[in-house]
C-alpha cells in the first residue's frame, strides 16, 4: 500500500481520499493519472490548480493536499522482528532497525559460517585461476619477446607463484597460449614474408627501369642526331618541313618517354619505402604490445597472488572465529519503488529512509573480500 493523500479542490463538495499506487500516480477525477512521485506537497497542488484549470474544468481553482497517512516501511533479514511498520518523518535505517528490536544479536549459525566457508573457498579458488591465467599469459609474452620457437613452457619461477596448478588445470591453459603464441608467430611470419617479397619485387622493377631508362636515353640521342640532320638539309633546302618536323616530333617523343620512365621508377621507390615503413611500424608496435603484456601479466600475478593471500588468512580465521564477536557484520541494503538518487554505495544507519521503502539487513562475515 503506497501514502494516502486527503484532497480538496473548489469543485467538490467535500475532501476526498487518494491512494499513490505503485507507479507514483494518484487518480483523480475527471482529470485522471497524475505523477506525483518525487514531488512535494506544494508541487502537487500546483499541479492540480494548472490541470483542472487547462483542461477546463474549473476557473482558478483552489486547491488543498495533505498527506493522510504514509507507506509502511518493510524491515526484513536479520533483525529481531522483521515486518512492517509506519513511516515518520525524518526516519532513518537506526529508527527503523529501532522499531524491529534491533538487529539479530543471535551467534553465528552453521548455516552463516557454511556459507563464510563456501565464499572463501570460492575466492582461493578464483584467485588460483586468475594466477595461473597470468602465468601462462605471461609464458606467452616471454616467448614473444624472445622470438625463440613456437614451443611454450613457464620456467620455474612463474609456476611457483600459482599456489595449487592442479586445480587450475594449467597445462590445459598453458597449451591455448601455446595455440595462440603458434598463430601470433605464423602471422608474423606471413607478414614478414608478404613485405619482403613486395620490397624484393618493386625493387626488381626499379632496377628494370634503369635498364629501359638507359635504353631510352640512347634512343633520345639516336633522335636528336636525326633531327640535327634534318635541320640542316632543311636549311640546306634538300628536305621539306614536313620531314623536319616528324624528326622534332620524335624527339619530343623519346624525351617524354625517359621522363615517363624516371616518374616510375620514383613511384617504385615510394612503394619501396612504404613497405618498409609499415614493416618496421609491425615490429615497433608488436614489441610495444609484447611489453605491456609482460607488465599487466606481471602486475595481475601480484594483485591476484595478494588477493589469494588475503583468502588464505581469512580461511584460517574462519576456524578461529567461534569465540570472536566481531568476525560477522551487518550490511544493509535498501529497496525502493522510488527515484533515491539520494543514496550512495553504502547505507548506514544515518542513511533516511522514505515511505514504501524496504530495508535488508544481512550478516555477512567481515573479513570476506567481494574485490576483484
């Protein structure tokens, strides 16, 4: 049941009751749904007065609203006596923890130290597998840095820091970095090859056309002698301007063509360098990724290996948590059917509450370590 709401307005003939459902609307007639989640009192009557008076129903309207009663707040988990109770202003988790007797001031039970046992377990084992992924991450990198073979192997000192290899199933996670170690290399390969065979074939084509542009100059000088002739029986009047004019045409011709020749032989250079710029381009990022692999695997082990640890101690103080008060805590939790932009990542006693809302509590062991 949401807050019940006492309304007056100029063309009724006595208040009327209205419900917020459970979308934060109230019915009113003949206007129908209005929102009013989120909104004060005085928002909502001024509402009201634009509705009625828009739509027409009346003239200047005068409007009243007072809350009649509020939603219940829910108190459920572990307190003392769960359920509902009536919301006052100004309540807050302490109050409202206060008026379902507190929290459960009951000892642990096996089903509480079962369920500490399970997460800890959970994190060693979680942990020991995120080690051992790193180390065979890292193995991969190694092997990438020292361009030494396709075959994998973690040397001693990474697989001493996987704390249980076993259980992690390394050897089937060491042989997929081996699968991709093998097609990282065979890509380096291909390319390495494509580039050389591209760099071998333009500069076989540049040498080409020094041979033809040694040629061509030859004919160029071939034609300018031609022409050298013709002119000087046309000045000698024994070859028409016909004739001397072709041997100009050729010439032109011949020089055009070395010209031709030389442009492409520039063009094969260029290729020629961009081939080698993108190889080298490869290799520098290649061996800048190779680096950072080394460094986030290096970093993940330590994080992972600190994190195992962490569980490793919580486990042993789980067998030495019977007579210690202070290893459970509780945490709460609230649930709202309302916008609590208000509410940050953790509820205190402090934190306020608002009518409809439902507070969990929950004992959790203190030392269990949600991180990543």
């Amino acid at each position: 049941m949401g807050d019940r709401l006492t309304l007056f307005h100029s063309g009724l003939d006595d208040s009327i009751e209205l419900d917020v459902d459970i979308d934060g609307e109230i019915r009113v007639m003949p206007i129908g749904g209005i929102a009013v989640a989120g909104l004060t009192l005085n928002d909502v009557e001024a509402l009201l007065r634009a509705r009625l008076s828009d739509d027409g129903f009346l003239v200047e309207p005068l409007v009243g609203l007072s809350v009649l009663s509020y939603a219940p707040i829910v108190v459920g988990g572990d307190v003392a006596e769960p359920g509902r109770f009536a919301f006052g202003p100004g309540m807050t988790v302490a109050s409202a923890l206060a008026l379902a007797g507190g929290v459960s001031a009951e000892g642990r039970s096996e089903t509480e130290m079962a369920r500490a046992a399970a997460e800890v377990a959970a994190g060693l084992q979680t942990a020991n597998l995120e080690i051992a992924l790193a180390v065979a991450r890292l193995a991969r990198f190694d092997a990438l840095s020292r361009d030494n073979g396709d075959q994998l192997v973690a040397d001693a000192q990474q697989m001493a820091q996987i704390p249980a290899p076993q259980d992690a199933a390394f050897e089937a996670i060491l042989a997929r970095e081996a699968t991709l170690l093998q097609a990282e290399r065979e890509r380096r390969r291909r390319l390495l090859s494509f580039w050389a065979a591209e760099i071998q074939t333009i500069e076989a084509q540049a040498l080409n056309f020094d041979v033809r542009i040694d040629v061509q100059q030859e004919i160029v000088e071939s034609t300018l002698r031609s022409l050298d002739a013709s002119q000087e029986l046309s000045d000698r009047g024994l070859q028409t301007g016909t004739r001397l004019a072709s041997a100009e045409q050729s010439a032109a011709q011949a020089r055009s063509r070395v010209l031709e020749l030389e442009a492409a032989k520039i063009t094969a250079a260029r290729a020629v360098s961009a081939a080698r710029r993108e190889r080298a381009l490869f290799l520098a990022n290649q061996r800048r990724d190779t680096l950072i692999g080394i460094q986030e695997a290096s970093a993940r082990i330590k994080a992972q290996r600190y994190r195992y640890d962490r569980f490793l101690a919580q486990q042993r103080a789980l067998t030495d948590a019977q007579d210690d008060p202070a290893f459970f805590v509780h945490r709460y939790e609230i649930q709202s059917t309302r916008h609590r932009s208000d509410l940050g990542d953790t509820v205190s006693g402090l934190t306020p509450l608002l009518p409809g809302d439902m507070l969990i509590v929950r004992k959790v062991p203190a030392l269990i370590d949600p991180g990543g």
